[in-house]
C-alpha cells in the first residue's frame, strides 16, 4: 500500500510539472502572438504610405497599362508559410492541404521548419526553404531572403507571378488566406488627386524602387499574420493539454484520497483485530 501511494503521489508531482511547462508555454505564444498582431498594424501603416507615394508618383491621368494592374498569365509560384516549431496542432497540415494539387507546383518558397518536414513526408519538395524566425523582430531579415529568393525565380524565368498562403486569426479560428502577390495590383490603391510631382529620378525607376519596398512590406505582413497565428494555435492546444492535465491530475488526487482512506481502514482493521486477539489471549 505505501508502494502505490509513493506510486501516485509521484505521478501526481510529475503532471503538475507537465502542468507548469505547458502554462510557460501557452504565456510566451500569447505573448508573441500580441507583439505580431501590433506589428502588422505598423506594416499596414507603413504598405499605406508607399501606395499613397506611388499613387502620386503614377499621377491622376495615368493610364492602366502604367500601374500594371493586369495579372500575368503563366507559371505562378507559391510562397507558402507554415509552423516552425510542433504543438501548434494541426496548423501546418490545414495550410498544405489549402493548396490542394498546387502543393507540387515546380516553384514553391516554403516557410518554417516544421511545414517542410510535413511537406517532406507527403512527398513534396520546396524549391526554396527557410525557417521561421522566433521572434518578430527577425521577420525583416526573413522577407529580404524570401524577396531575394523570388526575384532570382524570375530572372530565370521559372515564374511570372507569385501567390502567397498563409494563416490569420479571425474570431478565434485559423483561416487559411491566398493573396497575389506579384504583378503588385495597383487597382485597389487610393487614386491620385494631384499632378505628379516633380522628382529627380525617372518615373519609372522611383516607381520601381517603391514597389520593391511595397512588395517587401506585403511579405512582412503575411509573415507577421503567419507568425501570430501560428502561436494563437499553439495557445489553443496548450489550452486543451492544460484542461487534460487539471482533468488527470483531478484523477490522480481523488484515486491518492481512496488510496489514503484504504490504508487507514486497513490500519485500524489491523489494530481492532490485534486488540480483540490480546483479550481472547488473556
């Protein structure tokens, strides 16, 4: 009997150390998953402001074919962000099976460590890959890789336009988005109410340069969405392995309270038997 108390006491001690584990765990996803959603509002503010600027550069009158508007047809890639690291539950899964019979397109940039070893197991191989930072501020440096692996794809000719998939969070669900991202689509950018200015570069190498800048800030805010929702996830599957630790653990206490009161019975069953044997002795 002391055997198996020491048994569940001991099991006891180490899920309430699981228990503590999972909590740190389910703080610091909170915590980078904030910090990512108030980044994406500076990188909207920032994508903002390039537009307004390439707006005026394109000026009022400007003609369709100048804000190349129109999408290319042609061999489209994929900029993929999945999970960098497990216990997101099934986060990256959701965004593989999203792209459907795209997923073995002959250009795919796949982002996170854990997404392309499922991407692996499924048979799928990335043309370029990279990890996920782990944390926000390295998201920068992040997209200067991805922008630099990109432009090398179409300087070779293996694509014409570019894709991107990632995750966001909406009203507490993962939602897996497809955005174009390369032709920059300029339809949707606020229409110049003034004459261009008057600049030092030629219109087209300032429109260039700013597009370069919009397209960086675009793959930051899909990296910034992919980044917090992926620790959203995985605040949820800590939230449902802490709801099963306090379950076991409730368990574990009210199986060591039986264990206990077993044990004292036995004792004074012990003690009443002994007693009644030292009267029949005398």
């Amino acid at each position: 009997m002391t055997e198996r108390l020491a048994d569940i006491s001991a099991r006891i001690d180490g899920i309430r150390q699981l228990g503590a584990v999972v909590n740190a765990m389910k703080g610091i996803a909170s915590a980078r998953a904030r910090i990512a959603r108030t980044q994406i509002e500076a990188v909207d503010g920032y994508a903002a402001t390039i537009a307004v600027a390439m707006s005026g550069v394109i000026g009022p009158n400007a003609a369709p074919s100048q804000a190349n508007t129109e999408r290319v047809s042609g061999k489209t890639g994929l900029l993929v962000f999945c999970a960098e690291q497990g216990f997101a539950g099934a986060f990256s899964e959701r965004v593989l099976d999203s792209i459907g019979d795209d997923l073995k397109t002959e250009t795919l940039f796949l982002i996170g460590t854990r997404g392309h070893s499922i991407a692996a197991s499924r048979g799928v191989a990335p043309t370029w890959a990279v990890a996920m930072p782990s944390h926000t501020p390295g998201v920068p440096k992040l997209a200067d890789g991805i922008t630099k692996a990109i432009y090398r794809s179409l300087q070779e000719g293996r694509i014409e336009g570019l894709d991107v998939i990632f995750t966001s969070w909406k009203s507490g669900r993962p939602a897996v988005a497809r955005q174009a991202l390369f032709p920059i689509d300029l339809s949707d950018f606020p229409l110049a109410t003034i004459e261009s200015p008057l600049t030092q570069i030629p219109a087209d190498s300032l429109i260039d340069s700013l597009s370069a800048d919009y397209f960086h800030a675009l793959v930051c805010k899909a990296a910034l969405h992919a980044f917090a929702a992926e620790n959203e996830a995985r605040m949820e599957a800590m939230s449902s392995a802490s709801s099963q630790i306090a379950s076991e653990l409730e368990t574990f206490q009210a199986t060591l309270r039986r264990v206990r009161q077993e044990a004292i019975t036995a004792e004074i069953i012990e003690l009443g038997t002994g007693a009644a044997s030292a009267r029949d002795a005398r």
